[in-house]
C-alpha cells in the first residue's frame, strides 16, 4: 500500500517535510542551541572565551575538510545513506556533552573533531542537494521552505534552552534534551528518497519533456529566473567568475554567521543585557531569518537571485553596526536583531539557490565540495580570534569591523556574479584548460 501511493504522489514534498525536520534539528537545534549552552559553559567551567572557542574552530575546519569525502558519499551512495551516517553521530556526541563533558579538552575533542563529522553528513551538502535533483522551476521556493526549519527550530529552543538550564542549575541538561531531538531526525532520515528516478518520477512532478522547452542559450523558458539545462563539469565551473565571486559572498556571510552566533550572547551580556535577553536577541535573530526564507525563496525565483543576495548583504552590514553598538534598549535591540535575522535568512536561500540555477543540480554536491574547505579555512578562525581579541582588549571591536568590511565587500561581490553560460567559455579559452 505504502508503495502505491510513493508512485501515485510526488514524493519532492514529502521529502521536503522530512529534509525540514532534519535541517531543523541539524541547524536549528544543535547549532543554534550551542549558542546559548555554550557561554553558560563558559562562565560554570571556568574556561577562557579563547581556549574554549577553539573547538568551534577546529570544527569548523574539519567540516571543510570533510566536503569532498561528503560530497563523494552522495555521489557514490546517495544523500539518505549520507544523512543517516551525519545524524548517527550526532545523536550519540549530543549524549557524550551531556553526561561526560567535564574538562576542556572534552569539549574540545567532542565539539571540535567529533561533530564536524555529524554536522558534514548531515548538514547543507545532502540536504540541500537532495532539493536540486528534485525541484527546478520552484528550486527558490522549496530551499525557502526546508531551510526555514532551522530558524522555527532555533527560536524556540534559545530561550527554552535557556530556562531550563536556568531553572536546572545544569548546562549538561541542554546537551542530553539536543540528544533526543538528534535520535527523532536520525528516525525521519530513513524515509528519504535522494533522487526522482529513484521510483520512476520526474524533477517537479513532470516529465522534463512535456511543459518546458528549452532556448538556445540553454535558459528554462517556463523559469522567470535562469536555469541552466546544461551540464556542467566542476572543472568548467573553475573557470567562471560567477563561482569564484559567490565563494566571496559565502564567505562574507559566514563570517557574520560566526560572529552572531558564537560571541553574539557574550558581547550582548558585556554591554549590559541579562542572558534571558541576550538569549532573547538571539531568538529573534533566527525567528527573523525564518520569516525571510520563504518569502525570499518565491522571490528568488522571480528576481535574478544574485540582485537580491547583494542587497541583504548590505542591510546584514547596516544591522550588524546595530548589533555591535547595541542601545541598552531591549526593543531596539529586537528590532535591529529582526532586521539583521531577515537579511540573513535571505542570504541563506539565495546562495546555494545561485549555485543550483547557474550549474545544475548534478554538479551541486561536487562544487559544494571543492567550495566547502575554502570557505572553512578562511573562516573558521574567526571565532578563535574573536576571542582572543575579547579577552586581550576587553570587547569585540575589532572583530565586528572586520566582518563589516567584509559584508559590505560581500554585497559587491554578489552584485557582480551574474549568470555565466558555456558559451562564455569558448568566448574566451584563455581561460579554459585544455584537457
């Protein structure tokens, strides 16, 4: 019975309810819940902002590392395989935080070099490749609505995490409670199906041949927004100058990531707010960034994509000066953080949304893999080196000015990385190595 209706219905959206809860889980309630157990850590153990953020550093750097080896798993057995390998792990490290994490170098082993694995097979690379082979017209869209799962998520578990190790007297109570949420995405992960032809249906619930035709610049005609409907080989995708100026942009945008979510409770608490309204800010961060996928996502698939990334990059700067002077005013601070949260979640659809229309959903998983380490070695020491300039200088100046720079750098960047066609290629062979 089961497998009659799998072939009666469109599985793209059954799929996108599970990739949801998983996203959710992987993004929103570990991720964004290690936001708020993380400086309650910090303050009880007694560690320095430095020492401890270097497990998010290394982390971050294996997770890089670890791009290729995820992105040769989907390719060699498939994205559900992949999640459920990303999920197993974090499930069984949720557990370890909880009941043995007691010295720094647990922490750092657990959080630095354990979970990169759990955060790799499970996190963007599958999910978000899942969605490419499946959805195409309305690729915006669906990564609106999948990628929302992390901010629902993540707004509700901050200030829950929050009370409840406030009225616990234990950070470890944070870590078992992400445990249980971890085990429930593992279950969801075994009904994934990676690919249409999988159960013999087609990408969008069409058969590619019966509403859309194709223009001899290889642009979707039934798609207000280019889409590719050739091939590309990740080495031709070296050769555009669209690929290299959204690494930019994710590179921009991750900084940022880092700076709010790893030192974002810490510098709003050195100013003077309590940790419930730190915890508060943080919330509606991420609630905002939800609100923003997806409405941005049907827009994204109405407007060029990389025109929209440009201009939330450059509110993500405007907002985050906000976030680093900080009024001693709860509700400016709500309504700077939403507008910063919203630019956010926008940049979040935008990007892999970029990568899947410029060249197509067979090659998204390889060049997330080739993109993955770079943006990871440049960017995952940003949380370390935050925290050394806050316990040597007393604040986080200089490292919000350096992340402005680089967002405002970023919305250039984005402004700038317009569609590239094969034809573009051939234009120019200076450019082109020669098999």
């Amino acid at each position: 019975m089961l497998k009659k209706i799998i072939k009666a219905n469109f599985y793209g959206w059954i799929n996108v309810s599970l990739l949801f809860v998983i996203y959710g889980t992987a993004m929103g309630i570990v991720f964004y819940g290690f936001t708020v157990i993380f400086p309650v850590m910090i303050k009880t153990q007694g560690w320095g902002r430095g020492d401890a953020s270097l497990a998010h550093t290394i982390r971050g750097i294996i997770v890089g590392l670890l791009a290729p080896m995820v992105a040769l798993t989907i390719n060699r057995y498939g994205t559900r395989l992949t999640m459920s390998i990303g999920l197993g792990i974090m499930t069984v490290s949720m557990l370890l935080l909880g009941l043995f994490a007691s010295q720094l170098w647990h922490w750092i082993f657990l959080w630095g070099i354990i979970m990169p694995f759990a955060f790799a097979f499970s996190g963007i690379i599958p999910i978000q490749t899942t969605i490419m082979f499946w959805f195409n017209v309305k690729r915006a869209t669906v990564l609106g609505i999948v990628l929302t799962g992390a901010a629902v998520a993540g707004f509700i578990i901050t200030p829950l995490l929050t009370w409840i190790m406030q009225m616990a007297g234990s950070w470890e109570l944070g870590w078992l409670i992400i445990g249980i949420f971890s085990l429930i995405a593992l279950i969801a992960s075994y009904w994934i199906i990676g690919k249409p032809s999988d159960i013999g249906q087609h990408i969008d619930g069409i058969n590619s041949d019966d509403n859309r035709t194709v223009t001899g610049s290889g642009v979707l005609k039934s798609a207000k927004t280019f889409r590719t409907s050739v091939s590309w080989t990740l080495k031709e995708t070296l050769h555009t100058w669209a690929l290299y100026l959204t690494m930019l942009v994710m590179l921009a945008q991750l900084w940022s990531l880092y700076i709010v979510t790893v030192h974002g409770v810490l510098h709003l608490t050195d100013v003077g707010f309590s940790a419930l309204q730190a915890s508060s800010i943080i919330s509606i961060i991420i609630l905002s960034s939800g609100v923003a996928r997806f409405p941005m996502g049907i827009a994204g698939d109405r407007i060029e994509p990389h025109w929209i990334l440009s201009a939330a990059m450059g509110i993500m700067a405007l907002s985050l000066f906000g976030i680093w002077k900080a009024p001693l005013n709860i509700s400016a601070m709500l309504v700077i953080g939403s507008i910063y949260g919203f630019a956010f979640g926008t940049t979040v659809v935008m990007l892999p949304a970029m990568i899947g229309n410029y060249f197509g959903p067979s090659s998204f998983a390889s060049i997330n893999g080739f993109i993955q380490p770079f943006l990871i070695g440049l960017g995952a020491p940003v949380p370390v080196l935050a925290g050394y300039i806050a316990d040597k200088y007393g604040n986080y100046d200089l490292a919000f000015i350096g992340v402005l720079i680089m967002l405002l750098f970023g919305a250039v960047c984005a402004s700038l990385a317009s569609p590239p066609h094969k034809s573009d290629l051939e234009k120019a062979p200076h450019i082109v190595l020669k098999a």
